[in-house]
C-alpha cells in the first residue's frame, strides 16, 4: 500500500552518487509546508540543490533571478496558477527549465494542457517523494543531449534536423521545440522506417524507468506533428502504427 507523502520518512542513503547531481537546480513549487519539506529533503539526500517558492510570483521571481535546471511545479497555486507560471517563464521569459507537475486526479485537463504547453512529466497526488525523485533523475539524465548528438544534421525534403546545435528548421524557417520534441523528433529521424512502441520512446528518450504514462508520447507527437506543420504538408512524417507505436517515414 503507498503511504501519503506525509507519511513516508526522508531517506536515509542511496546508490545515487550526489557528486553525478552537483550544480544542479530543482525548485520545488507548492503551496503546501509539508510537502515542499519532505520533497526537498529526498531531492538533497538525491544530490540535488534545492530551491522553494509557495505561490507563483515568487516562483516567477526566483526563476528569472537564477533560472533552475528542473522545477517541481504545483498546479493549485494562489494568486497565479501553475500553468500561468509556466506561460510566463517559457513563452514570456524564454527559460528552458525542465518542469514536472505536481496534480491531483481531477486535474486531468490541466495536466494535458500543461503536457501540450511543453512540460516533460507530471506526478499524481499522492505521490511517493521516491517516485517523484525518479522522475527528476529521468528528465534531467535525458538533459540537452539525449539524442544522438554526435550524429550530423539530417536532411529530410525542406526538413534539417541538427542534433549538435539542437535546431530544427523547415523551408529555412527555425522551428521552436522543446527540449523532449527536439530529442524526440531526433530520435526517430535517426532510425528512418523503424518503428519503436511508445514504451520504447518513453525508455529511450524521456529515460523513462517505467513510472511514467506512456500516454505522454502520444501528446508530445500531436504536439510535435502541429509544429512541423503537418496538416498543410501531406503524410506525417511520424507515423502512427496502430497497435504498436510510431516510425518516421524515410
């Protein structure tokens, strides 16, 4: 049975080495004393420096005054709710922080919009810290780099992929991704015609270990297929196998 987050003692050691965590950020986001607490002590057994904020213009604030590498990020918040801080630090402000959501079970809508808006994963309330703590360990082992760096620019008709530099551009236009559509879309135009099953892409590009909802592959494709603006040019480039995944069209 899983204990409340209020419930679950911090930790008292692990395998995680807190030297692989040095110099980086996580800002934790919430409006509740107890679970900003018990979170930031498992994220500093983990390695990690931790910042705090309990409404969203003081999370604005502090991110723009020292932008952190991931930020923990309650949607419920007072006075400016969380997907209106999000908005405000990645479309306004520009900041390429990771964001995982923190929600409830009646906040499915919000999650979806805060997944189409480019956050890489939310958690549940309740939720084990543990878990919680595995989820940032993912996003941020996946960084800027996941995906097939070392490769040169891939050229697909108008379409130039490059994975050193992280642009994507269609027609000399730059397109705007984020950091999981870039690794995402990199991933699978590396493998032309190879179709990978959305437990694959959650293992291989979000770094997934297994507690994620698979069902965050299939937004971030809708949302990436809107980008390269696939309505107006024919076929998909990823394409859907149904009952299996997704491949890039060669």
């Amino acid at each position: 049975m899983r204990l409340r987050l209020a419930d679950r003692p911090a930790p008292r050691g692990g395998n995680i080495s807190s030297m692989e965590r040095k110099g980086q950020t996580v800002m934790v986001v919430d409006d509740e004393p107890t679970i900003v607490e018990v979170v930031s002590r498992y994220l500093e057994r983990a390695g990690f420096e931790v910042r705090t904020a309990a409404d969203g213009p003081s999370a604005i604030a502090a991110a723009i005054r020292q932008p952190p590498d991931l930020i923990v990020l309650d949607l419920m918040l007072p006075e400016i709710g969380g997907l209106e801080v999000m908005r405000i630090l990645t479309e306004v402000e520009k900041l390429d922080s990771a964001v995982i959501l923190l929600t409830s079970k009646s906040e499915e809508s919000d999650r979806l919009v805060g997944l189409r808006r480019g956050a890489d994963d939310y958690v549940v309330k309740p939720f084990s810290p543990a878990e919680l703590v595995a989820r940032v360990e993912a996003v941020l082992r996946r960084g800027h780099g996941r995906a097939d760096q070392g490769t040169g620019p891939i050229e697909i008709g108008d379409l130039v992929i490059d994975p050193a530099s992280r642009i994507v551009s269609r027609a000399g236009a730059e397109i705007a991704l984020t950091q999981l559509e870039f690794d995402l879309l990199a991933f699978l135009a590396a493998r032309p015609g190879q179709a990978f099953s959305r437990d694959q892409l959650m293992e291989h590009v979000w770094g997934s270990d297994g507690f994620s909802d698979t069902g965050t592959v299939t937004v971030h494709v809708r949302r990436l297929r809107a980008k390269l603006g696939e309505e107006e040019e024919g076929p998909d480039l990823i394409e859907t196998i149904w009952g299996i995944g997704y491949r890039f069209r060669p």
